[in-house]
C-alpha cells in the first residue's frame, strides 16, 4: 500500500524540518511535533489496512491519510522555501521572481495555521475510522534474521540473466533449424504470443546458439517498441554491424538505408526486431536490408499476428503456447527452490500445485508468484495465504496477470513500492541506466542509508533486490561488478503507472492527465504544452521529460516552469534543446537532480546563480560544447554528482573553504585548470574522476600530490592535452580503483605493481607505446577488460604468454596502424569471450588458430 510508503516519507521529512530549521520553527515547533506523532500513529494502522483492501470504507479513509500526508509536505516545504526566500531577500544578485516575499516571523505563523487545520482534519479521519467500524488490523511480520538473510542474498548474488528455461527447447530447436537453413532468401520469421509468453526470453536464447552465432556474418538485436524513431532504429542497427561515423550522424534517413544496404550486400547477417507493435515498423526499416539469397534473416517478436503476417506472408508464425502442467510445475520448483527444486517438500506441494494451477500456464505469472515464494517462509500458512489471495483476485477461469503481478508489488517495503512505482517514467521497452536511477530514487528521497554506506549504495540495494523479486530485469552488469542497465516489463510498467496515477503519486502522457494534482510528472511527447499552462501546480515535485521528438524550449519557456513550480526536486530533460539557461534558475530551492541530456542542448555556460540551489546532488548537463562552469559550484554543500562538460571560471575556494568536498563522488570531463591546485586533493570521496585537457608541464606535480589522496576512486580517466604527454600519479594504493582510462603519450607503461591490484577494466589511447604492453598487462590478475585503441602501441609484435591474462574477457585492439603479428600461447587468456580487432591493416597473424 503506497498511503504508508508516502505517510513514512513525509514523517521523515518533518523529523528533518526540526532537525534543519530548528531556530526558524520557534513556537511552531510544538505543532511541527505534534504533526509527526500523528502521523507516525496513522502509519501504525495502515501498515496492515491492505488486508482488507476490497473494504470501500478502508479504502477511502486510507486515501484521505494519504491525502494529508500529501498536503503536510506541501506545508513543509512551503516554510522552507519561504524561510530561504526571506533569508536570500536583499542579497546582491538575487533576482526577485515571486510575486511576493514572506518574512520569518510571517512564514511561522502561516505554517501553524496550516498545520491548524491539518489537525482538524485529522481529528476527523479519527473520528471516521471509529464511526464507520473500521477496526484495528494485524497482520504478521517477517522476523528480523529473515530479513537479514535476504539483505545479504542480495549482496552477494551474482546479477546474471537467468538460465533456467522450461518447456522452450523444441521451440528453439525449430527457430535454429529455420535460422540456418531453409529458403535461401531473405525470411524474416515471426514469435507470436501474448505479453509474458517468454518471446524475448526465446528470442534470446536462438540468438545466442552457438550455430547461430557460428552462422552468420553479422547479428544486431533492437528493441522497437510502439513509439519508434526510424533514424533511430538505423543508427542502432548500425551501431550493431559497423562503426558509426560522424557523418553518418548528418545523413538523412534515405542515406542511412543506403550504408547499411551497401555494407550488408555481401554478408549473410540476422537481425532482431524485438517487441513490434506496428506493421510500418518493418515496411520503414525493409530497403535498408538486402536480399542477396544468401540466407540472411530477421527474427522479430510480437503480441500482434498481422504485424507478424505483413512482415513476409510466405513464412509462417511461430505462435508460443502456454507452459503445459508438468512444464509450469517445473518451472515454478526451479524459480521458488532454485537449485533445490529436486527436493520439494511435500507439505508445501498441495498449495503449490494449486497456485501454479492459478497461473495458467504463463511463464511470466509463475516465474513473478515463484519469486514472491522464495522470499517466504516455508510454511504451509505462509503458502495458503498466498494461495487464498489469488483466489480472491481471480474470476473463474479468468487470467487476471495484473493482479498475480500486483501480489508482488503489494508485498514490497514502502520504500520499495515508491521505487518501483517510479520506473513507470521511463519509456516502453526501454534501457534504464542504473546510474540515473538510483540518482533520481535519492534526489526524490525514496532510500536512506544505512551506517556508512552511501546513499546511491543503498539504492543499488533496492536496484538488485527489484531484480531478484523479478520486478525489473538486468540487462548489462558494469565492469565493477554492479549494475549498468535495467529494463521493467510491459505488463510490469503497466502495473506501476496504474498504481501511481490511482495515488497521484505519478501522472504523464495521458489525455487524462490532471496535473494539479500528480506529484510527479513524466513527459515523453510534447513538452511545451505543460510550459504553457495557464495555472501553476504548486504540488508538483518533479518533471521528467524523456523526449522522444527532439524539442526545442525557450527561455521564456523556463522561466515558467520556474516561476509555477516553486517545489520541484527533479527536473530532468532529455532530448529538448536549451540555448540559455535563465539565472532564475537559483530561486528552485528544493531542486535536488538538474539533468539536461540528449546531446542536443547549446549551452555555452552555466549561471552563477546556480549555486543558490543550496539543495542539488546532481548536475547533468550533456553537450557537444566545453561550457563555463562558475567556479561557485564549489560552495554546493550537497553537491554529489557533476557531469558537465565544460571549464570551471573564476577564483577557487581558499584552503579548507570547500563546501562540497565531503559529498562529491562524481566530478566528469572537467578541463584541467587552477582548481586542481586548489581543490582536488581535498575531494576524498570521489567515486568517479575524469579530467581532460591535462598539460604535463603545468599540472604533473599536483596530479600526483591530490590522486593518491583519493582512496574511494573506483574509475579514472585522463585526458592529455592535444594529446601529449599525460602523468600517471601513483594508483597502487587505491584498492577500489577498479576502472581506468589514459588518453595521451606515456612515457612508459608503469609496471603491473605500479597499477591498482584490482583494476578490472583499462582502456589506453594515444598513449604511443614502443614496448609491447602485453608483458605487463597479462599479469594485471583482475583484469576483465582490455581496450587498446588508436595508436596506444607503435610496434609490430604482441605476444600473450601462456597463463597471461587469467580473467581477461573481453579484448578490443582498434588502429593499431603498425600492428604486424599477434601471438597468442597456449592457456593464454582462458577466460576470453569477446574478441575484436578493427583497423589494424598490416596484421597477418590468424590469431584465431593460435587459440
């Protein structure tokens, strides 16, 4: 139930307000306690009011707690901005865009008469739930070591895709066997079936046979989905079987079919069209591929038969069934016993049996009630509970997989079903970065941490246990053993868009949309049209505009998103061009995550009013342009992650004036300047470090005074300036240093003890090597990752010795222009699972048979 995930938020925002502003509460703050207390009471009985969920009468009395924890925070927040507003009034530079300013001993007053009226209300909720017979609930909790045990399940699990497929082996022996063989022109083959069928997850597993792969020339996967954008869908395509141009960036859409056309002529290759809705999808992508009767192939996926049937109506469907008993039954042992399955306890097995009888049949409601299962206690009242729940939300002989999908939603923590519910911002099918995720879950104050980790560690906790309850799927592990990527199901992002707008907790793209009364709103089409309405929504707390048209907004524009939504936390905003950035900007005082991205913005700088956002984590600015960055963004006190490409002006702090240096652990493609001199050696927690433009001659010296202070560094990239020498500082001694980059000459390749010990990725360019780096690299023992790029090695020989490498994966040798043999020894790189070497032209060594 979100009522308590919200209630819980909001008391923890009014415990902040009385640690924070103490002083400026004074005879409020009485009431301010008061408030929490309630709520903390209300909270008590909601935690258990899901139990009767189908009662009309809790259901309304639990949306009018959720109502007034909603307006409490509105009230709160209001205070603050008004204590800041009235502190910030008369300072010098400060813009004054409100209509009105509010002093102290003002904004103290309005806050008790708000919280006045809170009271009576809540007086009347009480009242309501003792008239109408709404009694006290219980319900069992886990105990405490459970808990425990599934906190450490998830920490040290590993994040691969899961192996275990049921009733899908004849389907893919069939899907090979038309892959591979057959007519000898261009078929493009259709999986046909409804959502949760396991089509992708089949897809998949053809994709990767080893006589697929052994097949053809050249493979690529895309996910379409119902809002396509052809150009692109090429470019992705493109990506998958060539290098990607600049000047493939300016082709129009007639011009990129014709390079793919040309480059595909004369290779047999399969592509993927994952999850079709329409049948223009492929007519738009068809010229693109030729049909050279060599047997190349297109596999696409849909929930829609004609848009199979339009795409080639000689091939037939490959139409997916349901899982039969005994497959659904398998599956399900595997999923709820994982490795155990084999010794099923027999007390459980009744229950069991009819639960997946509740499934029929579908992968996706077995697999998700499995999940739920194993974090259960095997306890035959445990499992007919679960079983009695089903049997309430199923019609006879009805499928209803919202509801098995909202079983598990409903036995999330609070805090997980307020991160859930937020995936519904992203885009159909598409790939979320787990980076942006877990900045916007803390910027909106869903996770808290826990001891000493870090916030963004805990909320890659609730990343990985989403997975492990099959809420969301990894799609792409880091190279630091996290999480890269994520995507949620269509049938699961259904289910989270349809609980958040029921709660006006989250609202977008819907000609329904009421955004008065949405928390948060998330925009794929059309920005501009909530730019120019004509009301303000005081209550809005983010803007997500995740562009799929490549908009253009104007100053004037900004300005009222500024001057209506006084208390946004997040506004985020992808695909949407801004030349200018108005110094009002400032005045957001709630502002926690600022993202402009997409790769289309022409900001030139940045204002210095920026550093009035006294309350910002996370600075994302993505553009072509080196910006200016004010030199203020050093006072941020709660700055933790700036990507910016740019070049910071004006004076530095003075020695020990840092104000951000105990919360910043991102600082990315930021010039070297004087601010290394100034401020980089106090940086302590920095996470991430990517410094470009590096002079030797001028900046050697503080490099390797401030890096090695830097012992919480995970990744590392250097930049030299015009590609001269760069100095590599001492990095032995930072054991979490897992990632490294070095683009400019080196003087030499430090030695295998000179680099971190568990450096797992290494990425060199331009470093102009004379000596084969293979001799030191091979003993680097955790090393999972080689990138050789563009003249990092001059000579002509490279030799991989026998036991070098022992868990390298991975090996990209590109323009290698003076590369003339590779050698590569028995038991050299074991591990090796990737391979590929582009533009190393003088190469003659067959490599693949000296593995």
């Amino acid at each position: 139930m979100i009522a308590e995930a919200i209630v819980s938020f909001v008391i923890g925002k009014l415990g902040d307000l009385l640690v924070r502003q103490g002083a400026a509460l004074f005879e409020v703050s009485g009431q301010v306690e008061w408030l929490k207390e309630e709520l903390e009471w209300m909270k008590a009985f909601l935690k258990d009011a899901d139990v009767e969920q189908n009662d009309e009468r809790v259901k309304k009395w639990v949306a009018a707690v959720r109502d007034i924890a909603y307006k409490a925070e509105d009230v709160i927040d209001t205070f603050i901005l008004q204590i800041e507003q009235s502190r910030r009034r008369g300072s010098v530079g400060y813009s004054q865009i409100f209509t009105s300013f509010v002093d102290e001993p003002s904004a103290r007053h309005q806050l008790g008469k708000k919280i006045k009226e809170i009271k009576s209300e809540l007086v009347q909720i009480r009242h309501r739930r003792k008239s109408y017979g709404i009694k006290n609930l219980c319900r069992g909790e886990g105990s405490n070591s459970m808990r425990k045990s599934l906190q450490e399940q998830r920490r040290t699990s590993p994040l691969l895709e899961d192996t275990e497929v049921v009733g899908f082996q004849d389907d893919i022996n069939t899907l090979v066997a038309r892959l591979i063989g057959g007519d000898s022109r261009r078929c493009v083959i259709s999986i046909v079936g409804m959502g949760g069928l396991g089509k992708t997850t089949l897809a998949r597993k053809v994709y990767n046979h080893d006589d697929v792969k052994n097949h053809f020339h050249g493979r690529a996967w895309i996910h379409v989905s119902q809002d396509y954008d052809v150009r692109d869908l090429l470019h992705s395509i493109m990506r998958c079987f060539m290098i990607l141009t600049t000047e493939h960036h300016e082709m129009n859409i007639t011009k990129l079919k014709e390079e793919l056309f040309k480059h595909l002529e004369a290779r047999r290759y399969l592509l993927v069209l994952d999850d079709m809705w329409k049948t223009e999808a492929w007519d738009d992508l068809a010229a693109a591929f030729p049909d050279g009767n060599d047997g190349s192939r297109v596999l696409l996926t849909t929930r829609n038969k004609e848009v199979a049937s339009s795409a080639d109506v000689r091939s037939s469907l490959h139409e997916l069934k349901l899982l039969g008993e005994d497959e659904s039954w398998k599956l399900f042992c595997k999923r709820t016993f994982l490795e155990q399955y084999s010794s099923f306890p027999t007390n459980l097995e009744v229950f069991g049996r009819k639960i997946v009888a509740k499934c029929h049949g579908l992968p996706l409601a077995v697999v998700v009630i499995g999940g739920l299962l194993s974090r259960k206690a095997r306890l035959p009242r445990e499992w007919e509970k679960v079983l009695n729940s089903l049997s309430r939300q199923f019609v006879e002989d009805e499928l209803k997989i919202g509801r098995i999908l909202a079983l598990s939603y409903e036995d999330l923590p609070h805090h997980l079903k307020l991160c859930f519910l937020y995936l519904g911002v992203f885009p159909e099918d598409s790939e979320i970065s787990a980076k942006k995720l877990i900045q916007l879950w803390v910027a909106e104050g869903f996770v808290q941490s826990r001891g000493a980790e870090t916030f963004e560690e805990a909320a890659e906790d609730c990343l990985v246990e989403l997975n492990q309850r099959s809420l969301i799927q990894i799609v792409k592990g880091s190279s630091m053993g996290g999480v890269k990527s994520c995507r949620i199901h269509d049938l699961l992002r259904d289910l989270s868009i349809s609980k958040a707008r029921a709660e006006n907790f989250l609202n977008g793209d819907t000609n329904s949309l009421s955004p008065c009364k949405a928390r948060r709103l998330f925009v794929h089409h059309g920005i501009s049209k909530y730019t120019s309405l004509n009301q303000s929504n005081p209550c809005l707390r983010s803007i997500l505009s995740l562009s799929l048209d490549r908009e253009e907004i104007g100053k004037n524009q900004l300005d009222l998103l500024y001057r209506r939504f006084h208390l946004l936390n997040v506004l985020h905003l992808h695909g949407i061009r801004v030349d200018e950035f108005p110094t009002e900007i400032g005045t957001l005082i709630h502002l926690r995550y600022l993202g402009l991205t997409g790769c289309v913005t022409r900001l030139r700088r940045l204002p210095s009013s920026i550093a009035n956002l006294c309350n910002l984590q996370t600075l994302e600015v993505d553009s072509p342009n080196k910006m200016d960055i004010p030199s203020e963004i050093w006072k941020m006190q709660q700055l933790r992650h700036v990507r910016v490409p740019g070049r910071i002006k004006g004076e530095g702090p003075k020695a020990g004036e840092l104000s951000c240096s105990s919360n910043l652990q991102t600082l990315t493609s930021i010039d070297a300047d004087d601010w290394i001199q100034d401020c980089l050696g106090e940086l302590i927690n920095l996470r991430k470090l990517k410094i470009e433009r590096i002079d030797f001659s001028i900046h050697r010296k503080r490099l390797f005074d401030s890096i090695p202070k830097l012992v919480q560094l995970q990744s590392l990239t250097l930049h030299g300036y015009r590609y001269g020498l760069i100095p590599l500082p001492l990095i032995s001694n930072l054991l979490h240093l897992y990632k490294l980059c070095l683009r400019g000459g080196l003087a030499r390749l430090p030695e295998f003890h000179e680099f971190s010990p568990n450096l797992t990725k290494l990425t060199l360019e331009f470093s102009c090597l004379v000596q084969d780096p293979m001799m030191t690299l091979e003993k680097l023992k955790n090393l999972r990752i080689l990138r050789l790029l563009e003249l990092s090695y001059l000579g002509r020989q490279m030799v991989c010795s026998s036991q070098g490498f022992p868990q390298l994966e991975s090996l990209d040798v590109h323009n290698l222009l003076n590369l003339e043999g590779w050698r590569v020894e028995e038991g050299a790189m074991s591990s090796l699972l990737h391979l590929n070497f582009f533009c190393c032209r003088r190469l003659k060594t067959d490599f693949r048979s000296a593995m």
